[in-house]
C-alpha cells in the first residue's frame, strides 16, 4: 500500500513537474515570439529656408542642401520660379505664403473693416497647420522657403512659434540688407561719427519705433520698404533730418542684371526717383557712411 502510495506521489510530482515546464515553456516562448510593440511612427523635420535675394547663387550651400533632401516645399511663386532647378522633382506648394496677417490675433482685437479678411486667412493657416502637420506625422522632411534671410520682417518666422513643439530648424539666409550695402560698396557701420546700423521698416500701428524717432539719433538706418510709399519716408525722415543728410536707393539688390543705385540726399531724392516706377525689392540707406571716406 505504502509503495502503491508513493509511485502515485512520484507520479503527481513528476505531472506537476512536467505542466510547470510546459507552462514555463510556453510564457517564455509566447514571450520570445510574441509580434513586438510597433516601433513609433518617426517624426518628419521641418525647415525654415532662408534663400537670400535676388539670383539664385545667392543661396548658402547649406540652403541649396536642405531643398535637396526635403520632400516638401512650401514657397512663394516668385521663389519658385526663380529656384526652379533646385526644386525638380519636389512636392511643390505655392498659395500659403501670406498667412502672417492676424496670426495670434483674438476676434475682438480685428480692427473693423477685416473681420471677413480675418476670418479668411486664419481658415487657410488653419488648414496650411494641420497639413504640415499631417506631412509631419508620416515621415516627410518639409521645407519652407522665404526671400533674404527669414528671420529678418520674414512672413513666414510665425511658424516657428505655431511649430515649437516640433524643433523646427532654421536655414539662415543672407539678407536683402547684406546685398543691398554691396550694392553700394559701403559699410554702414563705418562713418564719421558712429559705429552701428538700424534696421527697420515703415511705421506698424502701435509700435513706438516709429521712422522720425529712429531718424533723431542720427545713426545709419537700412529701411525694407515692402512696396510702401517712397514719398512717405522721405517726408518722415526730413522731420529729424537735415535735407543735406545721404541717402541711397537700392532696387533689386542681389540680381545680377537687374540691381540699381540711386544717390541722392534727403532734399534732392524724391526728384531722383520720380518718374522711375520703384520695384517691390528696395531699400533706402539712410546717414553719412554714403559718402565718408576714412582717407582724407
């Protein structure tokens, strides 16, 4: 009976044995082979390109590398044509190259008059938004292109606020102002009396840099006009300046075959240009570095 009984132990442990290495087993296989976690989708990169002015050897190499290895291209039509062989074979998207306006703006804060205006451009960022970041999501390396340098009163600097959250990278460009001076073979940070150079652009509503006040310190100013009216600054800059101040017209600033100067000073300029249609791309240098000469 005693023997009968210990065979049965032996037996039940031997069972046991056998069921835990199965079932031991089949964890660590069931484990080993089980389909592992899907790998997170890889996020795209998105680029902010500046792609300097005028002809297309302006742009840096890094910039012509950057277009080279993006999917997407979100440009203006005039840097489109104008890149066209640095954009063969790309996904190209023209249309969304003005969606600055009102960016950040609450409805009540609309001046009257552009609620319709308003409500247009954020419905067409909105959509722009969730495209990119759709783009994004899959994979897609994505570039935006701007004129000059983009961070220098570039329309597109908003998304890197709007896109924070995803690291944009930012293609530095050289500027319309770095051609422009060029253009003029002349420093101005190199003048009789001063050492710096402002950089600004027409009066903004509520800001207080406004162009007379600039002009009173008396330092070399570099003006992106952005198509305003030529008539207004030097109407605003003779009220602190005297009209034997230098002043220079740059059109076209970094086109070969289309780049023009214009001298003049405060109280003859206007004469100068009249009757001359001024392009989108000009800027007006303003101080005494237009005509200093360090050797006497």
């Amino acid at each position: 009976m005693q023997d009968s009984l210990r065979h049965s132990a032996r037996n039940h442990h031997a069972t046991r044995r056998a069921f835990l290495v199965r079932f031991l087993g089949l964890v660590t296989v069931s484990v080993i082979s089980a389909p592992s976690l899907a790998e997170p989708s890889r996020t795209g990169t998105l680029y902010l390109v500046g792609v300097g002015p005028g002809d297309a050897d302006m742009m840096t190499i890094r910039a012509a590398r950057t277009i080279e290895k993006a999917e997407i291209v979100y440009v203006s039509p005039g840097v489109a044509e104008r890149l066209r062989e640095y954009l063969a074979g790309k996904q190209v998207i023209e249309g969304y190259w003005q969606l600055f306006w009102y960016y950040g703006m609450k409805p009540e804060e609309v001046p009257p008059g552009e609620k319709e205006a308003f409500e247009r451009i954020t419905a067409q960022r909105s959509q722009f938004i969730a495209q990119v970041r759709s783009q994004l999501a899959q994979g897609k390396t994505v570039a935006i292109l701007d004129n000059g340098d983009a961070l220098v009163y570039g329309p597109w600097a908003w998304i890197l606020e709007e896109f924070s959250d995803v690291n944009p990278v930012v293609i530095p460009g050289v500027s319309a102002f770095n051609a422009a001076h060029a253009a003029l073979r002349k420093s101005p940070t190199i003048s009789p009396r001063t050492k710096s150079v402002i950089l600004t652009a027409n009066d903004w509503p509520g800001k207080t840099d406004t162009i007379p006040e600039l002009a009173r310190l008396g330092v070399p100013m570099a003006i992106f006009t952005m198509r305003a009216e030529f008539e207004s600054f030097i109407e605003k800059l003779r009220t602190s300046l005297p009209d034997s101040t230098p002043v220079a017209v740059v059109e076209h600033a970094g086109y070969k075959d289309k780049e023009r100067v214009i001298l003049g000073t405060l109280g003859d300029i206007t004469q100068k240009v009249s009757g001359n249609q001024l392009a989108f791309e000009y800027l007006i240098y303003v101080g005494d570095f237009i005509t200093y000469r360090q050797k006497k």
